[in-house]
C-alpha cells in the first residue's frame, strides 16, 4: 500500500509539472519541438500510470489531481497576471480550466470545505484570465448542469438533502459565468487538422478506458458511468471547438484519459452485488424499555424495505426483554432478539455479527432514531453510487424527550496519511462520527478487529496505519439521544473513552514521525476549531514519534489525576521508555486477555479487587518503561494483544523465546 501511495505521489507529481514546463518552455520551441515536448511528458505519464495499479485510482486521487492541476494552472495565471514572465496565450490552459472546473464543482458537493470553495473560485480566476471566445458559454452551460443534477437529487430522487450553502455557491458560480457572458460565437476553423484528432481522440478515451477498468475489476455500466461519460465528452469536445487548436495537445488528451479513467473507476466499481441490497441493523441495548420502541419505529417506517434487525440484549436489569416482545407480538417485522450476559456495546454488536445475513451493516443504539422515512434509501444508493468501503452520515442531537438539537455534518473524509497525521494532531479523538453504513464484507473483518475488538475509530485500520474508503453521504440520517449526566462523562466513563484515544494515537505515532509535535498540534486544533482544518498543512513522514511529551497531557485533558493504575502504567512507561532494557514475560496459560472493547470491565475488576495478579505485575513492568519485552513463541500472540490493549503496542519489540 505504502509503494502504490508513492507511485499515485509520483504520478500527481507529473501532472502538477506537465502545465508549468509546458508553458514556461514555450517562448523557446517550435511547433515540432513543442510537440515533442508533450509527446515526452505524456509518455512519462503512461509509463508510471502502467506501473500503478489502476484499481486505486479512486476519488480521493482524482481530488488531488484536480487540485494539483488548479494550483499549476493557477501559478500560471500569477504570472501572467503580473507579468513575470512572457507567457503566450495558450488554448491549453483554457482546456485544462475548463475541466478542472466541472470536476471541482463535484468534488464541492462530496466534500463542501474550504480548500473546494477556494478551488471553484481559482478555477473561475483561470478561466478569466485565459479566456476563449464563447469559452463564457461553457461555463454557464456546467454552472446551470451543477443546479439542475443537485436539485434533481434533492427534490425527485431524494438521494440527497438540501444544503443551503451549497446550492448558493452553485448559483454564484453561474451568475458569475452570466456576468462575463457575451454573445458571441468561437473564432472556430472547420479545416484544422488538429482539433479533427483530438476530437477524435477523445472519443476513443472512452472505450480504451472501458477496457484498462475491467481488466482490473468487474466493470458495472450503470447510471453514473453513462452521465459522467456524457459530460466528459460534452466538456471535453466543447472546449475543443471553443479554442480551435493549431496543434494536436497530446498533453491534454492523456491528462483527460487519466482523469477520466479514474472517474469511470470508482463510479463503474462497485463493490456490492446490485441484486442484493439488504440492510444488517444490529441493536446493541442494555436498558433501554423507555426508548427502543421509538427505535424500532423509526425502522419500520423506512421505503426501502429490505432490512434486518438484530437486538443484542446486553444483559438488561429492567423490562426491555418484555417490551420488546409485546412490541414483536403486534408487529410482524424480521427482527431477531438475543440475550446475553453484560459485556459492553463493542461486544454485544461483535456477537450480533453471526446472526446477519445482509450485504449491508449498519450499528443502531437504543435510545436514538432514524432521521426521516428515507435514510436507508439514501444509503443504499450512497453505497450503489461509488466505490468505497462505508458511508458516514450526519446527525441531529436530540434531549431526552425527543426536542431537535444541533445538527452535525460529518467532516470532509479522505483517503490519505494527512488524515492519519491530523488525527494524532487532535490528539487520538475521532475527528469523524461513529454512525457508518458498512459493506459487509468489510464491516466482518477490518471494522470487526479495529473497532468492534479494539476500540480504536471505525474507519482506521491500525494494521496497516491507513483510512479505509469511506465517503461523506452528505445527508442526516440520524437523531442522536443526549442525556444528562452521561456515563460517559463520568469518571470511569473518561479513562474508557481516553484509552482509545491513546490507542489510535499511539498506533499513529508508533509509525509517524510528526516534528515539533506541540506547535503542529496548537496549529490544527486552532484551525479546526475555525473549521478551517481541510487547508490546514501538516509535516510528517514515516517513522516514529517520542511519546514522552506528548501522552501525560493528552491524559490530563482527561482526567484530572492518575487514580487509574492503568493510565498510570501507560504515562510512567512513556517517561521511563528505554531503548536498552528488556524483560521477560511469563503468562498464565489460563489468563483472560481483555480487548480494547473491555475496558470498562478491566476497570470493573480492578474495583472489585478480581484483577489476575499478572496484570498488577505487568502494569509495573510496563510503567517501568522496557522496550523489549521477552516471550515464549506459544504466547508471543497473546502478548501482542496484551499490548494492544495497553496502548502501547508499536513502541515494545518482541522478542520470541524456544518454548522449551
């Protein structure tokens, strides 16, 4: 993953170069020299695309490209703007603009942040400066398609909500292009060679692409495919006709197979059998009498129909066993109840797992609601519309009696190490909310061990220190039951949720190296905060981070003293960390290993003085900093889980002994 990351860099790379060594070198060449130069640039970037596998060129790729893109040909705007260099009139950058420009205002709706708003109003800057005649038509024309598919979305497909701020960006976009609008007609020759070829191949570009995609997967010709084919070829071929060009681009018909290939990827890709489409909700309740009726309601009202429920019963004290079944006995619904004895959520929805039998699975609390009648349908066709690995959704809070809160949108998520490094920079919390919809597939494995047994965020996986593919669903889908006096903000309630904080930012940190980690983390917390987080810069690269610093004060925004042995093991093995020491572990044969889902019970022990004598040992031999820790082969894997759960695996080498 780490060596398809650097190829996708090195790829990106190029494209960011192509513009800027083209226009900056073209004062010097000839038509044929020019051309050669473009052959050059293009054959390079066909040599490192065949090197990538193309199954990875997913959205968050193709985000980047097209930023990358903007801000090459923005630099070139500066320059000519202020004339630093004598740059030509060049119908390329009209071309480039232009497309960069449609795909900027997609990736707007996917990912409504900043850095996007600023990357629609750049793109229209360029576009100003480098303007065709009739190029102003053009615009107006993918401004108007913007309203018109967001609006048919929003108010006959219902696949989406209305969101006010999008929709007015949207429509100054297009008042900005009927501003600049003059009626005129482009200064087109019908005789030119070169727009003959390169209309010709663009058109070629859709079935070449086609084919490198299924090759590589099995390819689904569906909606989204057939309009995002029909706008690459309406932009793409308009724009030619506007710029009329004197020369064969051969620059820009590769950066155009390129971009679109990756569209046609994770469009095209889809990973979940469009035949099947059920919906696993699992029901984790411990007491819940007063509110899981509610619940189910909110399910059994649902459009789409094709669902399963399984309530996992965590050992309730009260009557929710009985009003469920009086509920189940007026209504005839596919949902099964479980009983079982107290573990916690994370393991009551872990032993809900074997009873599901949809493609699609999705965590639902007691005491919360669906948003509305739609949200399984919006999230069916969320999953059926892109390829990626789960979808996060909004939510609105909602008090004890039902009253509407606040609503929460879910950050603008990306597939990239920036994310991993700006999550250790929030200090370990979870930057995105825990209400996911989940490729089974998915959700039974990697979501199963990080999450579920872990308690480390959904949508990171420690074992490889990477994102999985999840998008932003851009709808609510959720009220969110907040209670006073919640267990969570008690004290026990505070180490729970600090130990899995220490975990993901451990895990981070363990294989980041993040310089002058206090400023950097100051900086990003400042612009979070000013919900500027998504132009926020960060520096890292692989490697590891000192804890030393940096874990007694993530621990004392959390709680107020070290009364927890466990937080105390954890702090002293960060101040007393060395390099040189080594210990031997011996463990019971009998021994219980806790999870990161465990916890609370691990505390609970500790409390009730039932704690194994081994743990009490070992937390002084973690606090006393070794970093190498001895083992016997047979037991090398419940050390590694021992470790997981103390927080502190990717900083203690392992060294395995002869079980003799």
């Amino acid at each position: 993953m780490v060596i398809e990351k650097r190829r996708q860099n090195i790829l990106i790379g190029i494209l960011f170069l192509i513009p800027l060594v083209l226009q900056f070198l073209e004062p010097f060449t000839t038509t044929f020299t020019e051309f050669l130069l473009e052959t050059s640039l293009s054959l390079l970037l066909l040599i490192v695309l065949f090197f990538c596998d193309i199954s990875s060129l997913d959205q968050w790729f193709t985000e980047r490209t097209i930023t990358v893109l903007s801000v090459s040909l923005g630099i070139l705007n500066v320059f000519k703007f202020f004339q630093w260099y004598p740059l030509n009139e060049s119908s390329f950058v009209y071309s480039l603009g232009i497309g960069c420009f449609a795909a900027s205002l997609y990736f707007l709706n996917k990912h409504f942040t900043v850095k996007n708003i600023l990357l629609v109003l750049l793109n229209l800057n360029i576009l100003a400066n480098n303007m065709e005649p009739a190029g102003d038509w053009l615009i107006i024309f993918i401004s108007l398609f913007a309203i018109i598919f967001y609006l048919v979305q929003v108010v006959i497909t219902h696949t989406q909500q209305l969101r006010l701020a999008l929709l007015i960006v949207y429509v100054i976009t297009l008042l900005v292009g009927l501003i600049w609008f003059t009626p005129q007609l482009p200064d087109f020759d019908a005789s030119e060679l070169a727009w003959r070829v390169e209309a010709i191949g663009i058109i070629i570009v859709v079935p070449l692409a086609k084919l490198l995609v299924a090759d590589k997967e099995l390819f689904t010709f569906n909606i989204h495919v057939i309009i995002t084919s029909l706008a690459y070829l309406f932009i793409a071929e308009s724009s030619i006709i506007i710029v009329s060009p004197k020369i064969f681009n051969v620059a820009l018909l590769v950066i155009f197979f390129l971009i679109y290939l990756a569209f046609i990827n994770f469009f095209g890709n889809i990973n979940l059998n469009t035949k099947s489409k059920k919906i696993s909700v699992i029901i984790p309740t411990y007491n819940g009498a007063s509110t899981i009726v509610e619940t189910l309601e909110s399910v059994k009202k649902q459009t789409f129909r094709d669902w399963e429920v399984v309530i996992v019963d965590d050992g309730s004290t009260d009557n929710t066993e009985e009003v469920i079944r009086r509920y189940l006995k007026y209504n005839k619904l596919p949902v099964r109840y479980i009983k079982q004895s107290n573990q916690d959520q994370l393991n009551a929805v872990k032993n809900g797992l074997k009873y599901i039998t949809g493609n699609i699975c999705y965590i639902l609390h007691s005491d919360d609601v669906l948003y509305d009648n739609n949200v399984f349908y919006r999230a069916t066709a969320a999953l059926m519309g892109e390829k990626c690995d789960g979808i996060f959704i909004g939510i609105q809070t909602i008090d004890g009696q039902g009253h509407p809160g606040k609503i929460i949108r879910t950050k603008s998520y990306y597939d990239s190490q920036t994310v991993i490094a700006k999550t250790a920079l929030g200090l370990g919390r979870n930057p995105y909310v825990d209400f996911t919809y989940w490729r089974r597939e998915i959700f039974e494995t990697v979501v199963k061990e990080n999450y579920l047994t872990n308690n480390l965020p959904a949508w990171y996986n420690a074992q490889t220190n990477s994102g999985l593919k999840v998008i932003n669903s851009n709808f609510i889908g959720l009220k969110y039951r907040v209670f006073e006096g919640n267990y969570l903000n008690s004290s026990d309630g505070s180490v729970n949720v600090l130990s899995g904080e220490l975990r993901t930012l451990h895990h981070i940190l363990g294989n980041l190296k993040i310089p002058v980690f206090k400023y950097q983390s100051l900086y990003y917390r400042i612009m979070n905060k000013l919900h500027l987080s998504s132009i926020c810069p960060v520096i890292f690269w692989h490697g590891k981070t000192e804890l030393r610093a940096i874990t007694p004060n993530v621990v004392s925004r959390r709680v107020r003293s070290l009364d927890s042995p466990y937080l105390k093991a954890i702090v002293n093995f960060t101040q007393n960390y060395d390099l040189t020491k080594k210990v031997k572990i011996d463990i019971p044969i009998e021994l219980k290993i806790f999870t990161g889902a465990d916890i609370r019970l691990y505390n609970k022990y500790i409390k009730e003085n039932k704690l194994d004598d081994f743990y009490w040992k070992l937390m002084k031999i973690i606090g006393d900093g070794a970093a190498t820790m001895i083992v016997a082969n047979k037991n090398k894997r419940k050390l590694e889980e021992i470790l997981e759960f103390f927080t502190i695996k990717d900083f203690v080498n392992i060294e395995v002994k002869n079980d003799s």
